[in-house]
C-alpha cells in the first residue's frame, strides 16, 4: 500500500487494529458512510483525544499535558456531506472548507475485503502519527506545525464528519496515482488557529463549558442543557479568536459600547470632519446588542467573502485583516480595529451633508445613522476567500450588522440640534444619546412610526360600514385596546388632519390618519419574514408555476446538494428564473438560469451579468447573489427572491397608475440605483418598470432593486477614462423606454438610462405612454422626438413644475455628459410632495384590497 498525505509525507504506525464493520456499498463508491462507519469514524477520533487528553499520550519531547477542555466529538451528517461532496470531486488537495480539513489519498492493489472502515482508520492513524514530530510546548501556543494532528486534537472543535472515494483518475494528480482512494474528514470548529492554545492544559475535564459534562475524560454535551454548542446559534464563547462560533459576552459588550463611545462624540458636536465639526445630533439612539444580529454577522462571516451579506434589511460593514502570526490577535482586537477604521473615514467626510445623505464615507455614516438602533458582529479567520487572491489566505474576516439600515440617499443622517433634544417618549437621554426608557413597554424599534405603525380606515363589505383599524405593517402584532378617549380623540383627529387614501370599491378617497406609534404586545413570531399581510404578500410575490415542461433546472431536484428547485417564476428570451429553498441557510431564494449556448453560439450576458453584480454588492440598490456555476450547459445564478416587478405592481393598483408620492420615491431610489451602476463604469441599456423590483421581506418590502443586467456595457475604461463611441450601434433596449439616440444607433451613455427611466416614469404616473398604440420604430421615434420638442408643458399639466424641469434636464443631456442625479433626486422628492420614504407605497396602502373582512373583523375585535 502506498500513502500520500497532502503536503506532509508522515509515518504509518497504527496504535491499534479495528474491526472493519460491514456495510452494503462498495468501498470508496461516493456514498455516504453508513450509521456503523460514522459511529467508527467518530468513536476512533474520540479514542485519540481521550489518549491526549489524561495525559498518556507521547510526543517528540515529552508527554503531552492534560486537556482541562477537551471536548467529545459529535458526528455530524451535514459535515459529512461537505466532506463527501469533496471527495467525490477527486481533486487531491484542501478545499477551503469553513471548517477543518484533512485529506489523504491511499493506493492499494487490492479491495477485496476492504472497506470504508479501513480507510477511514488508516488516514485517521496516518493523520495522528504526526504527534511523534510535535513539540509539547506549541500546546500552549500552536505554532502551524503538524496541522493534521492538532486538528484532531483541537480543544472546542466539536464535530467530524467524513468522506471515503475511489477515483478512476484525478484532476490534478497523473495517471500513477488512477483508482486511488481520497480520505476527507471535516470538522467544526475548525482548529489550527496560530498563537493560540491548541486546548486548555489542566486536570482533565476540569474547565468543561456548562452546558458540557464530563464523559471518560472528555467534555460531553449535557442532555439536560438547555444550550449546546453545535446547535445554539451564538453561544456565549471563549473561543479563539476568529473560531466562527459567535462573540463571548464581554466582546459583545465591547462591541455596544466601543461603537456608542463614537455615536456620543459625534452627538455631542465633539468629532472633526474633512471641514469641519460634525453638529450635534438632537435624536441619535443608544445602541444595543442584538444577538439576531450576530447570527447574520457571523452567517456571513463565516461564508469568507468579501462583500455585502445580502441581508437588505439591515445595514452592514465588512473589512478583512491579514495578519503575520502577531502575538495577542483574539476578537476583541479585531473588532476594535474594526470599528476604528469604518469610523475613520469621518477624515472625508463633509460636515454639510448631515441633513442630506449623499453616499460617502458609507462605513462610518451607518455606524452614526441616527435611527439605527441595534449592532451585531462577527468574526471568522479564513484559511481562503472566495473572492480574494491567496495572499489573503487565514485573514480575518470581521462583518457588523445594523438595524435599521442606514445610508438612505437624500435622507437626513441625524436631526440637527442640541443633543438629545428631540428623543422620541420612550427614550431617556443618556449622555447625549436617547438610550431606551427602562420603564417603557416598547422595544428597539418600535419607534420608527415611519416604517409601521397607522390607523386607517377601513370598510366592512358586509356592514357597509367605516371603521378606524390599526394597523403594523413591520410585524404580526395584537394592539392593546384603544380607551375611550383614545377613540374620540381619532374621531376628532380625523376631521382636521386627514389625508387621502385611493379606495378600491369606489375610486373616491378616504380619511388616513398617521398616529405616532402605539404600544403593542405580540401575537406570535412570524414563521418567516415574509410580508405580513396575506393579500400585500400575494401581490408583492413572484408568480410561481410547479407544472411545466421544457425547464433548463430540474423541479423538485437540488441543484449542486443546496438550492431545492420548488417551482418556475418566469420564462423570457434568454433563460428562465427559479424559486428555490437553500437548504443550508433554510432561506428562499431565486435562481436566473440560461443555456451557456444559443443557437450554436455561446451565451455570455450571464457571466457579464454576474460580473457587473458581483461589483455591485454591498450596494443597496443590487440584489444580494449567494452562489453561481454552470450545470449541464446551464450557466446560473443564486440571488435573494424578490417581489414581482414595478410594471406588475402599476397594475395592480386601482386606476392602474401610482400617485405621485410613490412614483416619486420610486424614482428616488431608481436614480441611486443608477448611480451605483455608472459609478463603476458600466450603463444598463435596458431600463424599464420590469427591471425593477422590490425586497420580497416585511423589513425590505420598500427597497428598490434593479434587475436584469444582461444588456449592460461599459462606458469607461478600468481608469476611468470614457470610451471612445462607435460609428453605428446596434438597438438594445425595450422599443417603448429607448432614447432617441438608441433609435438613430448612435452610441449610449449614462443619459440614456436616465431617459429610459424618465419614459418609465410618465407610463407609472400617466398609465400608459403618448405612444402606447403606435407599432412602427419610426412612428415611436417621432413622438419621443416631439415630446422633446414642445410638449413638456403639456405632458406635465397636473403634475407640477418638478416634473417638468426634470424632463427638460434628461432631454438636455449629451450622451457623454456626467449626469447630476442629486438635482435629479430634489427634483423627484418635490415632485412627490416631500412625504416620508417609509411611508406606504400605493400598492401598500391600498388597504381595501390588501385588508380582507376577516383580517378587519380580527383587528376589530381586539380594538374595539
């Protein structure tokens, strides 16, 4: 038998001879282990670590000493899959698995009478051999010698899951080492963390967690606990630093107060900017520590990319560290480095755009985002990124959570005023921020009327009667009853301070009267963050169809072992798009999926698309991506689920038109969207209401994205520098939104988007387009062209001088001209009448239609 360890070549003595257990797959067939391989698998590791752990076992230099913390391993079936998956890719090498990894190739001449069991103790004994070169003094402090040894004598890893696999051939090995067996174990938590202690030395069992007892020397997990490391999500830890395992409870009081020490300084108008000191913030909350937060944090944290979380209900700030095996690096560190460099970009900062967000020093804005109220963090070091070089190999990752999300374009950052001068009720100052009021009932968050909390009314078809009901549309929620003078203060309210509300029934409006916020008690946690309301959730959500033929991914199958097809949501010109389940992360997602050819050709919009996407992560206004690949020709990609598209939700309203404060925002939001894409260099060519769409969650339902990039083009050289326009174009767009100059096939620039959408706009507002029933390009060409021309008065009779003026700026721009998006997005937020961003968009406030009897009767009852 030959051996071939990945990057060590060690001795093969055994300490022992086990039985090999039966089982009914061929060995090495890529299956998974059966029950009696993983009981060995896990029983041997644990044999080995109860050696360690009494300390019997010998080293090169001594005995090693006892383990005070020794955990008993668990086996754990999902590691095993990741374990297995590897294995099955024949590829000899590590993976860069989150957790820890071994991995031997063992070539025999012979299977007969050989099974898993076999390969699995013999890379097990080939693995733990490397103790007769260890040093027992790296104990205290590993030193990255041994690495497959102190793997599995890792104090707090907890879980082991394996994979055995004969391969005809190898990826990266020559036609010598053909029908060899690969052995992969995984673990977690991974391990081989340098300059910290490889386990606890101490009497054994004596410093095991308390949700651990001790079993024959090891720390066992206690029945009776009611936590337990492998399945509590952020466990109170004294792990190493970067373990992935979630933040100990004095690193996340670090957290909550490192980061409010900087929110006073720039409350109480004590912090300098690029020029100038920042004013005092007259309603800048305390923060607290969320451990839901954390959980996010450390999701993606422990995902090891670069990049924005995808969690668009929250705001988020992410850094990677490199370190050169520094002494003293442990989580706290990080964080503070952390913390400090988001914070320090206050040195660019200009002091002016306080009360108007204008999209710069994006790190330290959230982290000073009046409104923000709550923080979770996570750290992870990475033995390899996913989208970084190998020169950032074991970085740290350090990911922080915020809610509310901040960064809103065009929005305030804090009121300015003297500190803590305008705190909401249910806050006390608390040197100079408004910390929650001990004695009040209600949560982080409950205060932002902006987001939830109304009384409308409503009217019962049955009854033929008005009511006033009140209505959350942040969470499931019961309101406390409403006293008697509650109501006729509503009533006398109503006659004074009303505002209007389209009525579905009859065209006409109705009273709405924004409250500030109530009181509540909760009904039950939803069972998904899926909108609340039941009829705002059907019109928001994507069509889905289980019964079809012809589809490029298989319903009903996983694709790569994670995305469980569930159904189709669409079919176009070039691909199709999937609704999904992530059974990793157990969230819905939507999968965009498109042959890699076309008649003969090869397609690229995809990979240019997921090119263009994977630029804009992190930014608000782009659909967060969870993975990509190409499957039996299928190139795709994985994104957050999202609503159903703007033109679908145009004519889901009443007259088939949005008033003008949703049209307003809507364009507010698109113009940042725009924005972002032109920043990085590239024009989307394709701007209409069906690329856009909105966050499918309760939290993100009023956030716009921007969808489709397939069309894109880059307009700017690497460097910046535009590129030179061609000759003659071809047309790409949708005939109905294109400029004029895609019409002439002249060259596109960033104000062709900005037409395209103003084009987008008239149809939402109007209902339709001046050209709606013309068909020839020509013809269509002639009404934009004359629409330029002496029709702005016209076209905006009604709407007010902002429409007009933003018309007349689209129309005068050249293709190469540097669009002025926030004169844009003033011109917008006056168009909609200054409202709230927050507040209901029309097919939100549509409650006639949104609010059935029987949701009404409920609330009714509850108030009344």
């Amino acid at each position: 038998m030959k051996t071939l360890l990945f990057l060590f070549c060690l001795a093969t003595v055994k300490i022992s001879t086990i039985r090999a257990a039966p089982t009914t797959e061929a060995p090495g067939s890529g299956a998974v282990l059966t029950d009696d391989e993983r009981a060995f698998a896990v029983d041997y590791h644990n044999q080995y670590r109860r050696t360690v752990a009494t300390g019997q076992q010998a080293a090169e230099n001594g005995n090693l000493p006892e383990a005070a913390n020794m955990f008993q391993l668990e086996y754990d079936t999902d590691v095993e899959a990741a374990a297995q998956d590897w294995a099955n890719n024949c590829t000899f090498g590590y993976q860069g698995y989150s957790g820890g990894q071994s991995v031997l190739l063992l070539e025999i001449s012979s299977t007969s009478g050989i099974n898993n069991t076999y390969f699995l103790q013999s890379a097990i004994d080939n693995w733990f051999d490397e103790v007769e070169t260890f040093n027992v003094s790296s104990v205290s402090s590993y030193d990255g010698t041994s690495t497959m040894f102190t793997q599995i004598i890792w104090g707090n890893t907890y879980s082991v899951g394996c994979g055995v696999k004969q391969c005809s051939s190898f990826t990266n090995l020559d036609s010598t080492y053909d029908g060899a067996f690969l052995v992969v174990c995984n673990y977690q938590t991974a391990g081989n963390t340098e300059d910290q202690p490889i386990y606890t030395q101490g009497d054994t069992c004596s410093q095991c967690p308390a949700n651990r007892l001790c079993d024959d020397s090891l720390c066992a997990i206690n029945p009776d606990a009611t936590t337990v490391l492998t399945t509590t999500a952020v466990p109170t830890t004294t792990e190493v630093a970067g373990s992935g395992a979630g933040l100990s409870e004095d690193e996340r009081t670090f957290v909550v107060n490192y980061h409010n020490n900087y929110r006073r300084t720039v409350a109480l108008g004590q912090q300098e900017g690029e020029n100038g000191t920042l004013p005092q913030a007259a309603n800048m909350y305390e923060f607290t520590y969320d451990t839901s937060l954390e959980n996010l944090a450390q999701a993606w944290a422990n995902n090891c990319t670069l990049g924005g979380g995808g969690y668009g209900a929250v705001g988020q700030n992410s850094v990677v560290y490199g370190f050169g095996g520094e002494p003293g690096i442990n989580n706290t560190y990080v964080l503070q480095l952390s913390i400090d460099g988001w914070f320090s970009e206050v040195d660019s900062f200009n002091v002016s755009t306080v009360g108007n967000y204008q999209g710069q020093s994006s790190t330290f804005t959230q982290m000073i985002w009046a409104t923000t109220y709550s923080v979770g963090c996570g750290v992870k070091q990475c033995a390899t990124f996913t989208n970084l070089d190998s020169g950032w190999d074991n970085g740290f990752i350090i990911v922080c959570d915020y809610e509310l999300v901040g960064n809103n374009q065009g929005m305030p950052i804090y009121i300015e005023g003297d500190a803590c001068s305008q705190c909401p009720d249910d806050r006390i100052c608390d040197n100079g921020l408004c910390a929650m009021n001990p004695n009040s009932t209600a949560q982080p968050g409950d205060d932002e009327c902006e987001i939830g909390n109304r009384v409308v009314f409503g009217y019962l078809v049955k009854k033929k009667e008005w009511h006033f009901i009140y209505l959350n549309l942040r969470k499931p929620v019961a309101i406390n009853m409403a006293s008697r003078n509650d109501k006729q203060k509503l009533s006398e309210a109503s006659e004074s301070n009303m505002s209007a509300m389209p009525s579905v029934a009859s065209g006409k409006s109705r009273p709405v009267l924004p409250l500030p916020c109530i009181s509540y008690e909760k009904v039950a946690e939803p069972s998904s963050n899926l909108i609340v309301n039941e009829k705002a959730r059907r019109r928001m959500a994507p069509r889905i169809s289980k019964n079809m033929f012809d589809t490029l991914l298989s319903v009903g199958e996983p694709l790569r072992n994670r995305w469980l097809i569930k159904g189709l949501i669409g079919s176009g010109g070039y691909g199709q798009i999937f609704y999904a389940h992530d059974q990793r992360s157990k969230e819905n997602v939507a999968i965009k999926a498109e042959p890699t050819r076309r008649r003969g050709k090869v397609v690229r919009r995809m990979i240019l698309e997921q090119k263009v996407l994977v630029r804009l992560q992190g930014q608000p206004h782009a659909p967060v991506i969870f993975g990509s690949g190409c499957e039996n020709e299928v190139n795709f990609i994985v994104m957050q689920l999202l609503s159903t598209n703007l033109g679908d939700l145009r004519k889901q309203c009443p007259l088939k038109r949005l008033s003008k404060p949703t049209a307003g925002r809507v364009m507010m939001q698109a113009l940042a969207a725009l924005r972002d894409l032109h920043n990085i260099g590239y024009i989307h060519r394709d701007i209409k209401p069906a690329n856009v769409c909105f966050g499918i969650t309760e939290q993100a339902r009023q956030r716009l994205l921007l969808v489709d990039f397939g069309l894109v083009r880059r307009f700017r050289t690497v460097d910046g520098q535009l590129r030179p326009a061609r000759e003659r174009t071809g047309f790409r767009g949708t005939l109905r939104y294109v400029s004029i100059r895609v019409h002439k096939r002249e060259e596109q620039g960033p104000s062709d988007d900005l037409m395209a959408l103003y084009y987008s706009l008239l149809e939402m507002i109007k209902g339709e387009l001046p050209w709606k029933d013309l068909q020839r390009q020509s013809h269509i060409k002639t009404a934009k062209e004359h629409l330029r021309n002496d029709e702005f008065i016209h076209i905006s009779e009604g709407f007010g001088e902002a429409l007009r003026e933003f018309g007349k700026a689209i129309y005068s721009m050249e293709a190469d001209d540097e669009p002025n998006y926030s004169l844009l997005q003033d011109l917008m937020k006056e168009f909609s009448g200054n409202v709230a961003m927050s507040d209901p968009y029309d097919w939100e406030n549509d409650y006639l239609d949104v609010v059935n009897e029987e949701n009404i009767n409920r609330m009714l009852k509850l108030i009344f």
